[in-house]
C-alpha cells in the first residue's frame, strides 16, 4: 500500500467518489491505501453505498437465477439495457472539482478507468483527453513490479501467466508473427512470411484492447529489420524499418523508413556511407528500444579468425533520426559467442553465450555472462555482472525478469530461469515457440 496513504484527498471527498462505485470495483479500490480499505469496510460505509445504489437506476439490476440443472446452479444478471450515454444523470457529477476528479482517475489501473469513461459526459472526456493520457503515464509507478507483467506471445494468443488469457484481435490462426517491440504499454507485432515479413504491422494496446494496422511500403516479400520505440520529444511512436542490402558503398540511397503513429504515415530517409556500410552487417537479433534509440548489433570481419564476429553497436536516435556506432571490447569478439541486448535494471545490457568443449562436460555447453553499460554510449563502461554455466547449450535468450533472472531455453530442458542470487535454474511450464513481452498499464490511443 501507499506509504503516504493517500494524504492529498480529503476523506469525505473519497466517501463521495466510494459510495458511487459498483461493488464490483470497490474489491479493488480497499487495495489503494490504509485508510480507503477501513472506509470500505465500515458498516457505515456499507450503509450510505446501499443507500446511494437504490437511489441510481444504473446500480439496478435483474438477476435470473436457474435451479432447472441440479448439477449447475446459474445466476445471470442483466443491467436496464435502455440505459445509454444520453441517459446520464443530468447534473453529470457537480459535486466534484475536475482536479480532483483528475487527481483519482489518474491513480486508477487502466482496466478500471475504462468502466468510468460510462460514469458521465465529463470523466469520459477526460479519460479520452490526450492530457490526461500522458499523466496517468507519469504517475504510474512503473517500476512496481506488479505492474510489469511478463507475457507470452504466441501464433494465436496472449497469456498473462496467472493473471488472464486475452485473445489476439487481429488476424487468423493459421498466421504466424514475430515480436518487434514494446513501449508505453503499446505491443508492436509484424506477419511472418517464411524468412520475410508480409506487409502488415499491427500495434496494439494490450489492456485497452485496441489495435492499428500500419502497411509496410513497397515491400515484396523481402528481408527487413524493424524496430519500434518513442520519440519523447515529438510525443510520437515511430516504427523504423532496415532493408537488408541499403545498397553498395557511398551510395545515397534510401535505406531506411520511418513510420509516424501521430502522422500515421512513413518517410524515407538517405543513409550516408558509414551508415551503408554498417547496417549491411547487420546481426540477426530484434533491435532494443533504450534511452530514445533502437539498438542492433554489427558484425564485421576478422582476418585472424576468417569470418565474421560481432563488432559494434548501431543506434538509431528516434528523435533526430540519425545513427551512431559504438565499437565493443575485444573479448566480445570471437567466433564462438552469441551476443543478445536487453535492458536490465535502467541499463543497457549485453548477453554473452560462449559455446565450449569438454572441461568436465560430455558435450558442447555454454559459459554465460551478462555485462551492463554503466554510462551510456561509452563501450568502456561495459562491466561484468557475472558469469554462469550451462551443463547443455543455450538454444534463445529471451531476456530478463522484473527481479533481474535470466530467461533462455536450453537443449533439453526447455525455457528456464537462472537466478542470479541463488544461482539456481528453474524449469518453466511455457513454450519455447514464444516472445518474452514487458508491458506496463497504459492508456496510450491508437
């Protein structure tokens, strides 16, 4: 609960906002503070809501209940389906202030708050208000783990583990997608075509269940990269789009799309020499929204080893839409580690997958170890957290948990966890077949 237990609102001002609830959001409301749990259990309380209930037709309902089947007892409860917007009580809530109707509203989880949109004329606009939006976004703690849900996505659907099932909205079960990214609370997914994308990119809001298709241009079943993230300056959520060959050196081609949600259209933009270069040596990992850019890793090629190894950082500033490079230690680079980004703990983090022989193993099996950018843009400030060993090979790493554990799947073993305190791994009850999602509560439209 609240450590300051709610200070700013008056308490006869919160009895007015309880007493008009429906009892089946109060259960929720007792978990807001110390002191809203005590109102709403006091009998008094129970007494004014009831009375206030009878007094609303909206609160009215007919219950059917169906004693026909001995082994299913039913209840069905049907609301005044004649009760529409243009039924709301005439007075539309005058005896609060709009501040602090904001003020409660903006405290609320999203699933709650699309319910008030129907409580009258005035909340509804200022849920739908894109001031609002953004300061429910700020004041949402999102570093409370309980509101960090980790989520699986799947071909067809979207579990909340232990939380609910929620089915996808868009397309057919017989497609297949591919995660791009995640911000603000909004999903971004693509169809996968084979080894290609088809042209379609649905944004989606998990939790107010809304979606937005956006059409790749002039795409023809070809290999591209696609990352998403926001652009805090603009207030804008930007989808950039690589093609796998921009073209030959010193070339000024258009190589890279930008696609504005606010404008809802895409943009091209001419890559330099540098930026040509770099991103045709592109490494097959999904780019990593941090700190206003999206991140690729960059393979060049080492003579000593004959092939190519994992050299740099491509970022990609969402605000100014330029590119930059940053050069990874020499130990990073070797034929025989796989190299994954996630964000870790507000840093950039790097996963290191060395595959060895033997010592003491029968087969092939992996020596581990995360590193994190302590200041960033600077690769000299990559600092090992620790090294771990894998008694099979690492199959996928699918990035880290709210308390900081490692998720990957393992020859074998399937998904699991490996516990950074304990140093103990932990066998999952989930499909391998999935994108691991971090998705905060938002309002955010589409």
């Amino acid at each position: 609960m609240s450590s300051d237990d709610n200070p700013k609102l008056p308490h006869d001002v919160v009895v007015e906002i309880l007493k008009r609830l429906p009892v089946k959001s109060l259960p929720r409301f007792r978990c807001v503070c110390r002191s809203w749990r005590s109102t709403v259990d006091d009998p008094c309380f129970v007494a004014l809501h009831l009375n206030t209930s009878a007094l609303g037709a909206s609160n009215c309902h007919t219950a059917l209940l169906d004693w026909s089947n001995r082994f299913r007892n039913l209840c069905s409860v049907f609301s005044d389906e004649s009760q529409t917007l243009a039924d709301m009580s005439s007075d539309d809530n005058p005896k609060l202030p709009q501040h602090v109707v904001e003020e409660i509203l903006k405290r609320l989880p999203v699933k709650s708050l699309l319910r008030f949109r129907c409580v009258c004329r005035s909340w509804r606009s200022t849920i739908d208000d894109p001031r609002f939006v953004n300061w429910h976004k700020v004041c949402l703690d999102w570093s409370d783990p309980l509101r960090n849900l980790c989520s699986v996505f799947s071909d067809v659907s979207l579990t909340l583990p232990l939380q609910l099932q929620i089915e996808v909205p868009f397309g057919a079960p017989d497609n297949r997608y591919v995660f791009i990214g995640s911000c603000n609370g909004l999903i971004c997914v693509a169809k996968l075509h084979e080894i290609c994308y088809d042209p379609t990119i649905y944004l989606w809001n998990l939790f107010t269940r809304k979606y937005k298709v956006v059409l790749l241009p002039g795409l023809q079943h070809q290999r591209v990269d696609l990352g998403f993230g926001f652009d805090a300056t603009s207030n804008d959520y930007k989808i950039v789009r690589l093609r796998d060959n921009p073209g030959r050196l010193g070339e000024e081609k258009p190589g890279v799309q930008v696609y504005s949600l606010r404008t809802d259209s895409w943009r091209s933009l001419e890559w330099k020499s540098l930026e040509c270069e770099a991103a045709a040596f592109r490494a097959p990992n999904p780019a990593v929204f941090f700190n206003g850019s999206l991140h690729w890793f960059i393979l060049k090629f080492s003579d000593l080893m004959g092939t190519y190894v994992y050299g740099s950082i491509l970022s990609f500033d969402l605000a100014g839409e330029v590119f930059d490079q940053m050069a990874l230690p020499e130990e990073f680079c070797n034929d025989h580690s796989e190299l994954s980004m996630a964000v870790l703990n507000g840093l950039l983090a790097v996963f290191i997958d060395c595959v060895e022989e033997g010592a003491g193993y029968p087969d092939s099996h992996s020596i581990c170890s995360v590193w994190v950018m302590r200041e960033y843009g600077v690769p000299e400030s990559l600092t090992k957290l620790y090294t771990f060993d894998v008694c099979a090979l690492v199959n996928e790493f699918y990035g880290f948990t709210g308390n900081g554990e490692v998720l990957m799947s393992m020859d074998g073993r399937g998904l699991v966890s490996w516990n950074p305190i304990t140093r103990q791994f932990e066998n999952l009850p989930l499909s391998t077949k999935c994108d691991m999602v971090t998705v905060v509560e938002s309002l955010v439209s589409l």
